[in-house]
C-alpha cells in the first residue's frame, strides 16, 4: 500500500482467503499503473467484490488470473465493469469458479473490446446458453490464440462457438474436453480447426465423439502445428487408427498424444 509503482502482482496459490480483500483492494488503488494481477487459487470468495471494485479504478490492466477462487455469481457484474474500465485488456482466467450462466454478463463486457488474446472458463459448469455470447466474444476479438472451455456442458451451444472460430485464423490453444458435443457440432468443428491452421493444442476428452472423431482427426492432417491432442474417452474405434497415423505423421513436433 506504500508503494505506487506496481506493474504487475503475482499471488496464485497462496490461500489468501476473505480476510486479505480490503487489503488488496488498496495496493490496487494505490497502484494505478498495474498491467497484471493474479490471483488464482486463493479462495478469496466475497472479498473479490472490494477487489473487483478497486479494479474498476484501473485504465491500463491487460491480464488478470482470478481462477479457483469460489466466486459467487454476483461478482459477474462487478467483473463485467472491470472490463469496461480496461479495454486493453489481453488475458482472463476465470476458470474453476461455478460462475454458470452469471457468466454471460462477463461475455457481453468483452464483446466490446478486441484485444483479447486468452479467455480461460473451464470448469464453471457452462450450458448451452453460453453460445451466443462466447460467439460474439470470438467475432470480436479476432487475434484470440487460447480459448479453454474444458469441462463444462455447453453441448449444443457450441455450434455458435465453432462457427465464430471459423472467422477468425489465430487460435493456437482450443481446450474442450467433457462438453458433450453434438456429433451435428462436429462438421462445425472441422471448418474451425481448417480455417486455424497454426493449432498447437487440441483437448476432446470425454466428449464421447466416436465414428464422429474420423472427420476431425482427417482435418488435422491439413495441419502441421499440433503438439497437444487428447482424445481420451471418445470411443474411437479401431477404424479411426489409419486417420490418426496421417495426422501424427503431419504433425512431427507432436508431444503430447
């Protein structure tokens, strides 16, 4: 609090809990140059609100990690002026925080700037009711290179997804696993993966794709970026293995199968 030129604090994994809010939030406004904050994993709960309200005091932040920190969804509001405030801003990690559909009012916020180049949300039990407005985040921000959506339920929902991400040519890091994915999804997520030709990450675990896996392993053979692919628990199938060989052998920096 006694210092004022701050640029960038780092605390993940640090158990801060609730007490150390009101704290926070006073380096923060006594730092009106900080560009990174992070924050995950710190169970900080309802302190996230003076937190998030000292943040609104900020013009120039570009990254902010409040991932894993049991955020109640009325903090969705608070979050969504926070992007309002900086519209520079470059990263956000919101993952593991069971924000559910609050999540929108976050997505609307950025769908009006257009600098993002990572949007973390796994793991906040998302549905189908998500898709129009992740839709609208991708459109708008046209230089995203990560996206994690991992475990959630956004099932139907992403359609809308895959077909933004067909607009844009910069994603590098597409996380998917456990979404339940319709196989009427899937030809959606092939154009998406054709038109992101620099992919290097790729998560479909647990998504249960089966035959439907062969169209997206034959669009990754167009591709020669790819050095992630988890599949796990799809149901395959042995006829997929002739595919699988083509895209392994298009992708030689392959390290993570």
């Amino acid at each position: 609090c006694n210092i004022s030129t701050l640029k960038a604090l780092k605390m993940d994994d640090n158990q801060i809990g609730e007490r150390c809010g009101d704290v926070l939030a006073s380096v923060i406004k006594s730092n009106s140059g900080l560009k990174e904050l992070r924050l995950g994993n710190n169970n900080l709960q309802r302190s996230i609100l003076s937190i998030a309200k000292a943040l609104q005091c900020l013009s120039n932040l570009e990254s902010l990690d409040l991932s894993g920190n049991n955020l109640s969804q009325d903090v969705s509001s608070e979050i969504a002026v926070v992007i309002d405030s900086n519209d520079s801003l470059k990263e956000l990690v919101l993952g593991d925080n069971n924000l559910q559909s609050s999540v929108i009012i976050i997505l609307e916020a950025l769908s009006k700037i257009s600098t993002l180049k990572l949007l973390d949300l796994q793991s906040n039990q998302l549905t189908h009711e998500v898709g129009d407005a992740l839709g609208a985040v991708i459109l708008q921000n046209t230089s995203l290179e990560t996206l994690f959506l991992d475990n959630n339920n956004i099932a139907c929902g992403m359609m809308k997804v895959f077909k933004a991400l067909q607009q844009i040519k910069s994603i590098k890091n597409l996380g998917l696993q456990e979404n339940n994915i319709p196989k009427a999804a899937v030809g959606e997520l092939t154009a998406a993966i054709q038109s992101n030709c620099t992919l290097e990450l790729l998560t479909l675990n647990n998504n249960n794709l089966q035959s439907s896996s062969e169209v997206i392993l034959q669009a990754l053979c167009n591709i020669s970026t790819l050095k992630v692919l988890e599949m796990d628990d799809n149901q395959i199938g042995e006829r997929c293995g002739d595919v699988l060989a083509s895209v392994i052998k298009s992708n030689s920096g392959l390290k993570e199968l």
